[in-house]
C-alpha cells in the first residue's frame, strides 16, 4: 500500500505540473485581447479629444465669419460716409457726418480686435490638433505593434497548449479512478490547481491547519490526504 500510493502521488505530482502549465497558458491566452482592448482605448481617448477641439474651432470659426461680415458692412459705410462727407456745404453737416464715421471706424476697431483675439485661440487649438495627432500615430503604430506581437505570441501559446493537453491522458495512466475523481474535483473547483503543499501542519493553499494524524500520513505517503477545508490533495514537498 505504501509503495503504491507513493507510486500514484509521484504520477498525480506530475499531472499537476502539466495542469499548472495548462492554467498558466489559458489564463495568458484570455489576457491577450484585453491588452489590445486597452491600447485600442487609448486611441479612442485621443481621438475624442481630437474632436472635441474640432468642434470648438469650428464654431469659433463661424464666429470669425460673423465678424468679417460685420466688418464688411461697417466698411462700406465709411467709404459712402466719407463720399457724402466730401459733398456737404456747411461745417454742421461736415462734423455730423466726422461724428458718424469716427462712430463705424470705432466699431471696426471693435471687431477687428475681437477677429484677432479669437484667431489667436483658434491658432492654439489647432496646435494642439496637430500634436494630438502625433500622438495618435503613435497610439495607432502601438496598437499595430501590440497586435503582432500578440498573434505571435498567442499561435505559439496555443500551439504549446495543445501539446500539453495531448500529453495530459498519458500522465493518468497508472493513476486509480477515486483518486483521479478527487483530483479532477479538486482541479476544477480550485482554477487547476488540484495539490497543495503541507507547510508544518498547515495547508500552503489556504492556510488551514490538519489533523496530526493527517500530517503523519501526508509525511510518510502512506494513504491520499484532503485539505479539510479546500480539498486539495496534499503532499509533503
Ligand atoms: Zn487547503
């Protein structure tokens, strides 16, 4: 009985090797696309201030416009106020009409001023596009590169997998049935690991603390010991 359990935990000690390996690559294989989802984030968030910016300048833009047209208007009437200055008889007429036009050129100061100032943060915001927009290539070349990197990555890691779940029967060979139920029951419930190491008296999984007669057992190989309070099989390293 002895030799044939410390035979089976030998087999059982390797399966859980192979297992560990089969979880590590499953879980980096589910991680993969969540890498290239956060680099594909970080392009959008660029992409958003891109548009916000956009937007800002566009209607700051439509502001100019309104000026320029304004300014347009006021122009043309100096020019016909300026005409009609030159044709005046009296000097009453003459300073009405100086009053009129220092009034319009006041208001084309005005707008030319505002035309200016408004220019000047359209200018900053499109500095800003155009850095943004380096730093999206840059972001958009990252997302290139993490994605071939990542299909390297992941035809090698499935290819590896697959091996590893080929060669996992040949390691159940030789293992009893009711063990092979434990550990099977062990490895689904625990995330593939199915064993656990005992440290002095206590499980090194989940910390609970075994029987002496268990420990015994555990340290001798004589007999299969489940942790009490998460079923691993136990084993003394
Ligand atoms: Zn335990």
């Amino acid at each position: 009985m002895t030799t044939e359990w410390n035979e089976v935990l030998e087999r059982l000690l390797s399966l859980q090797q192979l297992d560990s390996k089969i979880s590590r690559l499953e879980a980096d294989l589910q991680r993969a696309p969540g890498d290239l989802k956060s680099r594909e984030a970080a392009v959008a968030a660029v992409d958003a201030k891109i548009k916000t910016l956009a937007d800002r300048t566009k209607v700051l833009r439509a502001q100019i416009l309104l000026r320029e047209n304004e300014l347009k208007s006021h122009t043309a009437k100096i020019s016909k106020l300026k005409t009609q200055a030159s044709e005046v008889r009296t000097n009453k007429e003459f300073v009405a009409f100086r009053s009129e036009i220092a009034n319009s050129q006041g208001d084309v100061d005005r707008l030319e001023g505002e035309v200016l100032k408004i220019l000047e943060v359209v200018e900053q915001a499109d500095k800003k596009v155009a850095e943004l927009e380096g730093e999206r290539a840059h972001e958009l070349e990252m997302v290139e590169k993490a994605k071939a990197e990542i299909h390297e990555r992941l035809a090698d890691q499935r290819a590896e997998l697959e091996g590893l779940r080929k060669e996992r029967p040949t390691r159940l060979e030789g293992v009893p049935k009711e063990t092979l139920e434990l550990y099977q029951r062990a490895h689904k419930a625990r995330g593939g690991r199915a064993m656990s190491a005992l440290e002095g008296a206590y499980c090194s999984a989940c910390g609970e603390m075994q029987t002496r007669n268990d420990v015994y057992a555990v340290q001798n190989r004589t007999r299969h010991v489940l942790c009490k309070a998460c079923n691993r099989l136990l084993y003394q390293p």
